[in-house]
C-alpha cells in the first residue's frame, strides 16, 4: 500500500488546486529553497492531526478553504482493510476497486464545512474530522461523497504509519521504542525467538510468584476482602480480586532509552544536538533496511519514510550508502526525500523512482513541474545532466553532451551520412541553428586551419578534444547552446 497522489487546495504556499502523483518506491522532491518541498511532508502531518485552518492556509486566501487529499493504493490495500489485528473495519466500505488488481481509498481533512447523509442520520462535517470518500454515495456534490464513519480520526493512525525526519529539527521519534515506531520494529523483529524462549518464559514464571496468589496477591487479599465487604453492605453484592496480569514485552520496550557516549561519558541521545540526532535517525533507517527481508514477511503494515535533506552533513561516499539503504526500504516501503544533493540522484531509476521539481511560477505561488518534463530522453530518461538542470538549474558540459548526441542520433536515423561532423552541422543549420562561430581546428601537421561552425557543435568539439587548447566558450554560451539544443528536442514531441 501506498501514496499514489496528493492533493493539495490552499494549503501553505499552494494557493488553488495542485495534484502530484507519486511511486511506490523513492519519490525526490528537488528544487530551490522555499518551493514548497517539505510542504508536502506537513500535509501528511495535516492528514493526520491538522485542525487549525490557520495554521495551513495560504497566506492571501484566507476566505478560502484549505483541503488535503490523499489517494492510497495496492494490491494489498483490501487486505490491510481486513486485517483484523489493524482495526480497520470502517474503511471496509470505502475500499475502491480499480478493475485492475489493486484497490485504493481517498482520505481528505478539509476546512470546507458541510452536511452530509450517512445511513439514517445527517452529520456535519469540518475540519475537524477526517473523511473518507464513498465510491457508493448518491451525493452529486463531490464535497459530499466524503463521509466521516464514527471514530474513523482514532483509526487513521492504525492505516499507516509515518516516520520524518527534518534537517532542522529534533527527532524524538526515532528514541521511541513504541511498536509503531522504527526502533521499536527493529527491536520487535529481531527478539521474536526470544519471546518463545527460555529466558522469557523464566521471566513470566517469575512474574507470576510475584504478582500472583503466593505474592502480591496474598498481601493485598486482606484490602480486597474489605472493599468487598463495604461493596457487599452497601449495593448488596460484588466479589474484588487485584489482578497484575503480565504486561505485553512492547510495554517492556517502550519503557527503554538510547543512550550515546562521548569521551566515556553517556547521556540521552534527548539531550544531543541536532546534528547528532539527525545522525542517529538516518543511522537507524539504514539499519532498518539492513533487517528488510526479500522473502514477502514485513515486520508489520507498511511504513512511510519523509526524510528531509539526508545528504546535510554526508560526504558523496556516505550518500551513496545511505541512498543504497533507501533503495533497499523502497522494495516495500514508499520513501519521500527532500534533496539539493545530485549525488543521491546518480542512481535515478525511472521504474522505481520519480522525481518531482519544485519552483515558484511567474505570480510566486508555489508549482510542481509535471513529471513528463523529466523525459526529454524517451526511455533514457531522466539522465544525471538532465536531473541537474531541470531541478537544480546546472547548467553542464555533461547536459550539452547528452543533448547533442540524442539529436544526432534522431539525425542519423533520418540519413547515415549526418555521423559526419560537418553534414550534421549543416543538419542542425536546417533546423534554424546559425553557423556563425569560428572554430580553431588543430591538424595533424601543427598547423591550425579556422572552420565556421555553429556554437552546439563548437563547444561539442572543445569538449571532446581537449587537446586543442585554440578555442574556448563561455559559461553564458554553453546555456545559448543547451538552450537551442532544448528548443530542437521540443520539435521532437
């Protein structure tokens, strides 16, 4: 089960209605500061315990409603539902089939106030409460086809679990040994045997001695006996019994601490800075995906991973690792990750993975480009040059490189002769491309001989013989030729 699209109307800097459809897998969100990146990370928050309109609306549009919708999706949706140890019956009836093998459900929190029929009785709807969409509901008001089943709010944390981790902010979550919580998966995973062992069961033995009939319980039997008795005169019956039942081992676990040495010193990792609890929650993630199991078993109902920025304080080296970690999380868990950071984009999968780019529009309100700009390469797409200049605006000899090949390639299937270099120049002068830019060939002899070529194929040629040491270009022409390059790859669509 996962995220499958978010949509976003008035919320923070999003003034209007954005949709962003997502991957099962990695989703990078990439672009400049104050885009709305992590935006998308408080909407989750929002789904899950907003209640201030103010808080979220976008500033501007404060008459306005504020609204998240989430689309959930899976082939094991249905399944989840039914669970019976989850808890989720309620959904049961909002579960969408898709005729395609999977299932999904549409969550909304909205501000927009409204009344809505569910079963015999009309109940009204605010921000207060989370809705969920009926695929079955006569309404024709879409607003109206969401509906609030009683108590649905207490179960939509036991729908999924989340995990953040912001750069700029403490992560006490990760020193939670709960068992929703990451630590305290890790912790439930890898002590199953030792639950059924004999250390455990010594354990129960033990805490029935105490607490039981030949303990605690014989010293309290006299209290017992006499609340009984004063229940008995006054109310006529009634028996007490004190019963200290063994605790479930989670209950164990959530009372357990991390604790970091520093110069033989330990303290709780509470008291560290951000820096250091940044590292300690990224450090568990990877070990969370080293327990990850390939053979179908899950530690629980899946998780949902929304790192911020994980390169901050990581050498490339060390992104590498950690990005390998995300991949491995990614096989059964969807992973959100906010990035300025190329390196963890290297090994961008377009099967898996997607990226979103953010920036601000011509009015400064907050858009999100549509993934199908990130495919100017057809399948090849999207390649590490192509990443950088579409998210972080690089602008590079590799993108030059890329984008010249590719429309030399789409030449040379139109005529074998454009592999020569001065054909496919002309090529490119057909296109509307001016030769009008001196190029220093160096012969075989020493000797230089000037050549008139376009600036595409005189920066291809000055990268590709460096060597020559006649010619150069500068950083304003490189982006003159990536921009005449894109404008011919348009022509391609």
């Amino acid at each position: 089960m996962y995220i499958s699209k978010i949509k976003l109307t008035n919320f923070k800097g999003f003034k209007g209605e954005h949709v962003i459809d997502l991957s099962e897998g990695i989703n990078f969100f990439v672009g400049n500061n104050n885009c709305g990146k992590t935006t998308i990370f408080k909407a989750i928050e929002f789904i899950q315990s907003g209640k201030n309109k103010l808080e979220f609306i976008t500033q501007g549009a404060e008459s306005e409603d504020v609204s998240v919708e989430i689309e959930f999706r899976g082939a094991d949706l249905s399944e989840i539902i039914k669970d019976k140890n989850l808890s989720l019956n309620k959904y049961s009836e909002y579960v969408i089939d898709n005729l395609d093998k999977t299932h999904s459900l549409r969550i909304l929190r909205s501000s927009q106030e409204c009344e809505v029929k569910q079963g015999s009785k009309n109940v009204s709807l605010d921000i207060s409460k989370v809705r969920v969409y009926n695929p079955n509901s006569t309404e024709t008001e879409e607003i109206k086809r969401f509906e609030n089943p009683t108590g649905i709010d207490k179960t939509i944390t036991a729908l999924f679990d989340a995990q953040f981790v912001y750069s700029d902010l403490k992560n006490e979550d990760y020193q939670d040994f709960g068992k929703t919580k990451i630590i305290g998966k890790i912790i439930n995973d890898i002590t199953k045997d030792f639950q059924q062992g004999d250390t455990w069961k010594e354990f129960k033995d033990a805490h029935k001695r105490t607490f039981g009939d030949d303990g605690l319980g014989r010293i309290l039997e006299g209290v017992a006996t006499q609340i009984s008795s004063v229940l008995k005169e006054q109310y006529g019956d009634g028996e007490v019994q004190f019963n200290f039942g063994l605790p479930e081992i989670d209950n164990f676990f959530k009372t357990g601490s991390m604790l970091l040495s520093d110069n033989g010193v330990s303290t709780s990792v509470s008291e560290k800075g951000t820096g250091m609890q940044r590292a300690l929650a990224l450090s568990v993630i990877q070990v969370y995906a080293g327990i990850l199991k390939d053979d179908g078993s899950t530690l629980s109902k899946p998780i949902l991973f929304f790192i911020d920025e994980p390169e901050t304080f990581l050498h490339p080296k060390a992104q590498d690792k950690l990005i390998d970690s995300f991949n491995r999380i990614a096989r059964k868990n969807q992973v959100f990750i906010t990035t300025h950071s190329p390196y963890l984009l290297r090994k961008f999968d377009s099967n898996t993975q997607q990226i979103n780019v953010f920036a601000k529009n011509s009015d400064g309100v907050n858009a999100i480009s549509d993934k199908q700009k990130l495919n100017l390469f057809g399948t090849s797409s999207p390649t590490i040059g192509e990443i950088n200049y579409s998210a972080f605006g690089v602008i590079s000899e590799e993108f030059h490189d890329e984008l010249y090949g590719f429309i030399q390639a789409r030449a040379i299937d139109e005529d074998e002769r454009y592999y020569r270099e001065k054909d496919f120049d002309q090529w490119l002068i057909n296109q509307g491309v001016s030769q009008d830019r001196d190029y220093n060939r160096l012969c075989r002899d020493g000797s230089i001989r000037e050549e008139a070529k376009t600036l595409p194929t005189l920066i291809r040629n000055i990268i590709h013989h460096p060597e020559n040491q006649n010619n150069s270009y500068t950083a304003e022409e490189l982006e003159e030729s990536i921009e005449l390059l894109l404008g011919i790859v348009k022509t391609f669509e």
